[in-house]
C-alpha cells in the first residue's frame, strides 16, 4: 500500500480545523440567543432541524450532483481504458473502487462525489477523456480520488451545515426581532416608560437587522468563508498525494493546463446546478470568465499556482533519479554530487 505525502496528519487537520470552526462559529450564537432570552429548548430544535436537512441532502449528496450534471453511469466496455485506471489506482490504494460517470459536456473537467469511500463516484466528462492520453487521465484519476480517500468530501458537508446553521439562526433573530419590535411599537403605555418602551423597540430593530444579515448576507458569504477555510489548500493537497501516487508530477501539470484551456474553448452552460457542482471540479469552468470579487471566494487556487508547484515537484524527482545511481551488481546506492 502506498504512503501519501502526510494523508493521516491531513486528515487529522482537517478535523482539528472543523472542531475548531463548529466552536467559533456555534458559541456566540449560542450566547446570543441565550442573552436575547430565547428558549434553549427553541435553541436545540433548530439545530435538529437544521442537522436533519443537510443529513439529507449529505445522504443523497451523490445522487442530487450526478442528476444535475445529467451524467450517466459507464460500464467496462463502454470506456474500458478509464475503468482500468481507476481499478488500478484504487488497488494501489487498497480502497474501494467508486462508481464511474460520464458527463457529456464538451467542456473538459472531472470530480468525485459521495457520502464515503464507498459510496463515492467519479465523473468525468466527455471532453476530458477526448483530450487526455493515459497519462494525464491516470493523474487526474488519482486526484479525484485523493479528495475521496482523505475524506474532504466529508468535511465539506460539515461546512455547509455550519453555514446553513447559521442561516436558520438569522431567520429565528429576524422573526424574534420584528415579533417584539411590533409589540412594544404598538404598546399604549404611560409617559414615564417611553424613554424605556423606545429603548426595547431600537434594541429589537438591531436585532432583527442582524437576523436579515446572518440570512441574506452574511449567512452566503459565511458558508464561501468556511469553505475557504476548509478548502484553501485541498486542492493543492490533492494534487501532491496525486503526484506521489502516479510518481509523474509533469501529467497532472500537463492535465491541468489542458483542462484550464478546454474550459475556455467550450464553455460550461452557465446554470444554477452546475454552478454549484462546479465546486467540485477540478479546475473551476468559469475561472476565466468571472469578477474579482468571485475569484476572492473561489475555492479553486489558480490553476498557473498548481502547475507552478506540481513543475517544482516534478523538478525534485528528477533531481533525486539523478543523484541515487545504483551500480549494476552492487548492493549499495552511491550518492553523485551536484547531479
């Protein structure tokens, strides 16, 4: 079985950093709520509820993206050069062999979805198997499954739930806001308690503005932060497990720019679904045609960065196949100065 660049320690990480954002994000509004009066046992139905709603769409997380991308399921014999790359790199891996999709889109990318390793599923589209040689497509293979293997698929549920947690808290604040805010506006009290009546009534207007910007603002932009927090370096982690796997470095770079430039030459349709599917790819389709404002949130490093690091690596094996020559009939390995 191979050893990955880190894999365990990654993993590792990467619950580490989801504990730590489940704390920072779920206290404060915890206190909140708690301050505002609420209650708890409020509180704990909106979590379950929001718990059940993204176990649900976590469950069928697979099925939802692949309909969406309107890919279908390949057999052997329909592509039986991609279906021997998967079968060898997950025995390799020694892990379970996902499902394998076709998308027919023209426009060259590929991701891995699912609720584990074994139920995940690997889709290609059609554009990608036309431009790629063995290689390059072997490369890519193994990137997508390192997303599986290292379980950023996972944690990538994890975020949204955060995200959308926090959602259904602002929708509770906005309710909270506007029901007391009504009810103090509309109180005939005496004179002496105005000056306490229109203190309620600013307090529960800030309320209910914040409730509006958890939902609508910052409840979107919130679950782009987690995700970036999540993902910042998942897709360059994936490509140096990919790179230690396969042992050529250069196919994955070669890979991306093919894909890179694809992308531009068939454009992706434009809509909502595969907007978000898109999340997944492994080179984000609409990269050269968005603002600077969406490349600040884009979970994808720019595809130049990961050449840039995958040529370094690439440099660094051949420096090492170089310097490490074995003498034929000799059972030792002499080390060559400044190979």
């Amino acid at each position: 079985m191979i050893t990955m660049f880190g894999s365990e320690s990654a993993k590792y990480c990467n619950s580490m950093r989801t504990a730590l954002l489940f704390a920072v994000m779920w206290i404060p509004l915890v206190l909140l709520w708690l301050v505002l009066g609420a209650k708890l046992s409020l509180l704990i139905w909106f979590v379950i509820i929001g718990i059940v709603i993204n176990a649900i769409s976590y469950w069928f997380a697979d099925k939802l993206v692949i309909s969406v991308i309107k890919a279908r399921e390949v057999t052997e014999e329909e592509e039986p050069v991609l279906y021997g790359i998967v079968r060898e790199i997950s025995a390799r891996l020694e892990k379970p062999m996902p499902k394998i999709y076709v998308a027919q889109y023209a426009s060259p990318n590929s991701f891995a979805t699912g609720r584990s390793e074994r139920h995940a599923c690997l889709c290609c589209t059609r554009g990608l198997l036309n431009i790629l040689n063995e290689r390059e497509l072997r490369s890519v293979v193994s990137h997508e499954l390192m997303h599986v293997y290292n379980h950023d698929i996972f944690t990538a549920a994890l975020a949204s739930l955060m995200a959308a947690a926090v959602s259904y808290f602002g929708y509770w604040l906005m309710y909270f806001g506007e029901k007391y805010f009504q009810k103090y506006k509309n109180n005939e009290i005496e004179s002496k308690s105005k000056l306490q009546n229109l203190l309620k009534i600013c307090v529960f207007s800030v309320v209910t503005f914040i409730g509006k910007g958890l939902s609508f603002v910052f409840g979107p932009i919130g679950a782009l932060f987690v995700k970036l927090a999540l993902s910042s370096d998942r897709e360059f982690s994936a490509d140096k497990y990919a790179s230690n796997v396969t042992k050529d470095p250069a196919a994955l770079a070669s890979a991306l720019n093919k894909i890179s430039y694809g992308a531009q030459l068939h454009k992706m349709e434009l809509i909502a679904g595969v907007r978000i599917v898109s999340a997944l790819m492994i080179v984000d389709p609409y990269e050269k045609h968005s603002t600077l404002f969406s490349r600040l949130f884009s979970i994808h490093p720019p595809v130049d960065d990961r050449i840039e690091k995958l040529m370094h690596i690439a440099n660094e094996v051949r420096v090492r196949a170089k310097v490490n020559i074995i003498i034929p009939n000799k059972k030792s390995v002499v080390t060559v100065s400044g190979a």
